[in-house]
C-alpha cells in the first residue's frame, strides 16, 4: 500500500478555540493541541468541502474502491488503502424490529455494528486512525483500553505489518477475552490499576519519553484526529441508508469516550455543507449507566464541559469512562441536536440484555443501554408514539457473554 493525505483535506484545528493547529504537512501524526493548557485538546479534520463539491458533483466518493469504510474516501483524511486492510469494515446491518417498535410505539430501527472483523464498531475509528497515522510517519502504536479499541488497534497494526501496538488494559482483564485477542493479533499487552484512567496514566509516565520523541503514537479516544473521521462513517452510512427516507428522529448512542456521537455529528454537518444530508437530522441521545455518567451529570446540570467522576462501575465495559476529553464537545452535540443524556441503571441494562437474547439480537451490553434508555425516554414522554428511533448496538453478544455471565438483575 502506498498510504497518501487526502488531498482535499485543509487543516487541523482544535476543537475548543477553533484555532489552526500546525500540522507540519502532515509529515508526522498529528496530537492534541498546543493553544490549550496541557495536555491540550482534541483536534478535527476539516476538508474543502467547497472545491470538494465542484469537483466531485456526480461522485465525490475519491477514488479508492466503492466497497467498506473506503467508499467514503472523499471525506478521509487518508487514501491509498487497499481491499485487504478495510474492505471488511464499514457495512452495517440496519434493521427495523418489528416486535420492539411494537412493544414502544416507535418505529424503531437498528444499526448493528458486530459484524466488523474484531467484532465492534472501534473497527472504524482505529482503521482510520491506524492507516492516518502510519500516512503522517508513525510507526508504532499504544493506547489504554478496556477492551474492543485495544483489540481493534493490535488488528490494524498487524494488517500494517507494524510492530505489535503496545496496549495498557485495567488489572482485573488478565486473562480475559480482551487479553488474549489483543495478543492474536500481535499486541503487547501491559496491566495496571482499576480502570481505563488508571491504565492510561501509567501508560503515559512509562512511555513518556518514547512517546515525546515521537517513537510511539498515543491513538486514544480523541488523542489524535483519525478515530474521530473513522467513527464519523457512521453518520455517512446512516445518512446512506435512510437517504430515500426521512432521516430518524432521534439516534440513541452508547456513550463512554463518544468518539461515536461526535462523529455522527459531524458526519451530517459535513453532508449539509455538500448539500447532500436527506433531510433534518436526528436528535443526538447519549446513554450511561448510572454507575458511571459524568456526561450526563453534565448535561443536566448545564455544564460547559464534562467534569470527572468516581466510576462505581457497570457491567457495560465501554460506558466505564469516568472522564470525557472531549465533553465540550459531546455536550454541543447534543444541544444543538435538541437531544438528551439518559442514565440507565444497570439492573434496565441487564434486562434489556436478556430481552435482545430472547428476540435473536445479537447486542452487547452497551448496545443494550440503548434499549434501556429508549424504554426510559418513551416512558418520560422525550420519545412519541410513532417516532423514527435509531439504537446503536455497537458490538455483538460474543465478548458480553465471553467476559462473564450475565448477572442477576440488579447486580452492579
């Protein structure tokens, strides 16, 4: 593969103060910003989207195969990739349940996301982000991960060839489904602390020189600006999908470090810009567990950003994120999209596991939040009978029911 900057990409500006961001010609990977107090804040892509318009009116695609994440090319910051590293990412199953839009008076829809070679929708973020990364000089990757971003990572690096990334996982994962997978595919996994925060501090004071002189890339959540334009392809495929249609009404997305729901977002800024958004977009939902929702608290108290919690932990591994770097943003999101924040408790979101089983969805536990919540909201009136509603289930059962057995309604 012969990786190249997208040439309609413009510039890197962060996301806090809208100021441009040096991005030395794209000759080594981008990070969080420098106009903010340290560590910085997360950085967007922003493209031409004027001349990308002009040029591409009948198929503004760009020229990489019409197949996977890559048939959106015109609008990734990076091309040149070939069917063996991402053909396989990028193809949703969208499904209308007839049974739930029964049960809640909405006509309810899901976006099933399990179906991508590690099993997530962190497919998408990390494929970008990777293939950005190794395009603006990076050779090695690491982040902190709880789990799907860190296998997902290790998947892309392998299929780079790349030395292994280097993954920091919460003590408590040894052993687990994680480990093991982020080891088949290459990875060198390291333990520390009880969450993903702990495990991301010890990270960055072990490799803090190496990763000063640039010889290991940090690819968490919002530490680089290729996740986000990965996980931004699931607003492009929503807007794809329902472009015959009416958009939904509202998209309920599971919420941890929301790279997601910003993306989404975005996805439809940029397709308005291009005159090609079909039709008002949704309101955003952002769902927690009420064992760790600082997003939420945030949302209802009015706040401007996202302030820290104390996780008291929830059987939904990726909604455990007791801190937002990006919660400026996701709270912009979802006031501007006239959307809410939801907390389910867990004992709703164990409930709606076990109900997705009896109906033959194959939904994660973070994908069964979104049911838990839609339930909630429905009930609190936010949802109207008849309501287009789009649920997000962002993995398969597999790695649910890998990592333990359900637990008894109510367990925490």
């Amino acid at each position: 593969m012969e990786l190249r900057i997208n040439p309609y990409l413009d510039r890197l500006v962060c996301s806090a103060t809208g100021q441009t961001v040096p991005h030395h010609e794209f000759h080594r990977p981008a990070g969080l910003c420098p106009c903010c107090p340290p560590p910085g804040k997360p950085v967007e892509a922003l493209y031409r989207l004027d001349a990308l318009r002009d040029d591409r009116a009948g198929d503004w695609r760009g020229p990489e195969a019409a197949v996977g994440l890559w048939r959106h090319a015109a609008l990734l910051p990076v091309w040149g990739v070939d069917d063996a590293y991402a053909a396989d990412v990028g193809r949703p199953v969208f499904v209308r349940h007839e049974a739930l839009a029964r049960e809640l008076e909405l006509d309810l829809h899901l976006m099933n996301e399990g179906g991508h070679p590690s099993g997530s929708f962190k497919d998408r973020g990390l494929a970008v982000g990777i293939a950005f990364g190794a395009a603006c000089g990076a050779r090695r990757f690491c982040l902190p991960t709880q789990g799907n971003a860190g296998v997902a990572a290790c998947l892309f690096s392998s299929r780079l060839a790349l030395p292994g990334c280097l993954v920091y996982m919460p003590e408590a994962w040894r052993g687990s489904i994680y480990h093991r997978e982020c080891e088949f595919f290459g990875g060198e996994v390291r333990f520390h602390g009880a969450n993903i925060a702990a495990a991301g501090r010890r990270m960055r004071e072990d490799l803090r020189d190496e990763l000063a002189a640039g010889t290991l890339v940090d690819i968490s959540t919002f530490f680089e600006p290729g996740r986000l334009e990965g996980k931004k392809t699931m607003g492009l495929d929503i807007a794809a999908h329902f472009g015959s249609r009416a958009l939904p009404d509202a998209v309920i997305y599971p919420t941890g470090g929301g790279t997601g729901l910003v993306g989404i977002w975005k996805a439809f800024a940029e397709l308005n810009a291009l005159d090609r958004l079909p039709g008002r977009p949704p309101a955003m939902i952002a769902v927690q567990s009420e064992g760790c929702a600082p997003v939420v608290e945030a949302f209802r108290r009015g706040l401007a950003a996202v302030e820290p919690v104390v996780s008291r932990g929830t059987v939904a591994d990726g909604l455990d994120v007791p801190g937002a770097i990006m919660g400026h943003r996701m709270l912009g999101v979802l006031r501007e999209s006239g959307g809410t924040a939801v907390a389910a408790a867990e004992a709703e979101i164990v409930a709606a596991f076990r109900r997705y089983g009896a109906l033959g969805v194959a939904a994660s536990y973070e994908g069964a939040a979104t049911l838990a919540a839609a339930r909630r909201l429905r009930a609190e009136g936010f949802l109207k009978p008849g309501m287009k509603v789009l649920l997000v289930n962002t993995a398969s059962h597999l790695v649910s029911l890998a990592r333990s057995s359900p637990p008894a309604a109510g367990a925490r």
